[in-house]
C-alpha cells in the first residue's frame, strides 16, 4: 500500500537564517513534471527548454522557454508538458519573511508588509517581451546562478535581486491590489479543493464514488462537479484516475511487482480499463514505461 500523500508540501526549503532553495529539474513525456501540491512559500518558476502547462488554483497557464510563473504562498499549483516532448527548469521557493527587516520603516511598511500580508500580489507571469518582465527573469537567472556556485556572501546576492524585482514591480506600477472580499472567497474555496484533494490522495486505493466526494466537502453532486472543475481545470474521475496512474507508476520503478496487482492496489477494478487510462496519461503501456 503506497503511503498516504498530503498535498501540503512538508519539504523544509532552504535553512533556517536563508530559507530560500533551487530545484533544477528535467522532464520527459513520461511524467507530469509538477503534481498537485501546495505550500507557505511563494515560489519562482522558470522554465529554462520546453513547452508546459502550469495551473494555479485551477487556471491553465502556458509557459514558454525563457518564461516565468509566481506561485503565492498557499496557493494550489501543478504542472505538465505541452506541445514538447521534454523540459528543464529551475524552481525557486523561498518565504517572503526573509526580506523582512527588524527596524520598522518606511520600505518595510509601504512594500515588503504589504506582500507579506498579500495586500498586494507580484504578477503571475513573466516574458522578456516587457521591460520590466525582462529586468524580473534577468534578475531570476542571476539568483539561480548565485545558489549554484555557492561563492561566500551569495545569500547578499540573491536577497539583492528580490530587492530588485520588487523595486522594478512596483516601479512599473505591476503589484496587483488583492481585494480583501474576493481574496476571502477565493481562500474559502482553496479550502475545500485541499479537503477533497486531500480525500482523494487518503482513499485512492479504495472504492470511490462521486457521491463519496461530494459528501465529504457537502455539496450536492451537481454542484461538487462544477465546483472541482472550475477549481482544478478537469474532472473529479480525471484528477482521481491521474491520482492512481501516478501511484501506480511509482510502484513501476520501485517494485517488481506484477502490473496487475498494482493495477488492483491503486484503486482500478478492472484491468483492461487500467491499461487504457495509464496508456492516456502517461503515453504508453504500463510494460512500456518500464
């Protein structure tokens, strides 16, 4: 049995005086390059080859080389190919309190309080085909070439280049104001999307119906299905099937076990129907893929 996931990720980024982390990754037609997760730390995604689909709190945004993605703190995100059949990038997770001065001032209270409060939002995306996005991915490069070779003082380095991208932000007048009664509601409904989310990653190996699902969160049927495909961009069954493909796939590369039973251990009933689903998502047989 594959252990329980929670879509909160426990992963601790950076230490404890610099907590801040790159992750450089690479990606083929095999995976989704980013599942479902979420975490406190805002997070920089750049993609460095390739084509892909980022989706934060349920909305599709497309990502083209020499792009960048924000992620707010909290906020639902994944990710997978698009129209490429690989991809690299690089992402960068860090907690805004690290920008955070002990003296009480001016900058502090006027700029970095009011992102940490999420009074206001940096931008979701980022090209080179506008100044200021240009000046945020040069800056985006830097930081990540400073974490890599480690030279002494590239913490200075890289807190100097989110200084940076702030003051090009906000002197390209680019914050995004967040009212306070759409933020309310938005954050109410995250909430419920982590509860099912959470439902689904606890019970995928068992029998589950849509009206399993929607009891947990207390919708009516009808409106769980509007709801969790406004949210997550696909369907309960669809995020439920990726859900046991991905175990399923994890067990493929850990285990010798036979395809069947892991068919049976990540919650599909029938074998043939395993088959085709697995062939969907991941683009090949489950034999295959191994």
């Amino acid at each position: 049995m594959v252990e329980k996931i929670d879509l909160k990720e426990k992963i601790i980024h950076g230490e404890g005086l610099f907590p801040l982390c790159v992750y450089h990754s690479k990606r083929d037609t095999s995976h989704h390059i980013i599942q479902y997760h979420w975490h406190n730390e805002v997070e920089f995604f750049y993609l460095q080859r390739g084509n892909v689909i980022i989706s934060v709190d349920g909305i599709p945004i497309e990502v083209q080389a020499g792009e960048a993605i924000f992620v707010n703190s909290g906020e639902i995100h994944s990710g997978y190919l698009h129209y490429s059949v690989d991809c690299e990038f690089y992402a960068i997770v860090f907690n805004l309190n690290m920008l955070s001065s002990t003296t009480i001032g001016d900058c502090q209270n006027r700029y970095i309080n009011t992102l940490i409060n999420k009074k206001y939002a940096l931008p979701r995306k980022y090209s080179e085909t506008t100044e200021w996005g240009l000046g945020v991915i040069k800056e985006l490069k830097q930081m990540i070439d400073h974490y890599l070779t480690k030279v002494p003082g590239y913490e200075l380095a890289i807190t100097g280049s989110l200084y940076t991208m702030i003051y090009q932000l906000i002197s390209h007048n680019q914050l995004i104001c967040n009212h306070q009664e759409v933020e309310d509601v938005l954050f109410y409904k995250k909430e419920i999307l982590k509860k099912v989310l959470h439902y689904i990653h606890r019970n995928y190996p068992t029998k589950i119906s849509l009206a399993d699902m929607a009891r947990e969160i207390n919708m009516s049927q009808y409106h769980f299905c509007r709801f969790f495909k406004s949210m997550a961009g696909k369907t309960p069954f669809a995020y439920l099937n990726e859900c046991r493909i991905n175990q399923a796939v994890l067990l493929l590369c850990n285990s010798d076990r036979k395809v069947m039973d892991i068919a049976f251990d990540v919650g599909f009933t029938n074998f043939s129907y395993f088959i085709k689903v697995f062939k969907r998502i991941k683009g090949c047989t489950p034999s295959k893929f191994v």
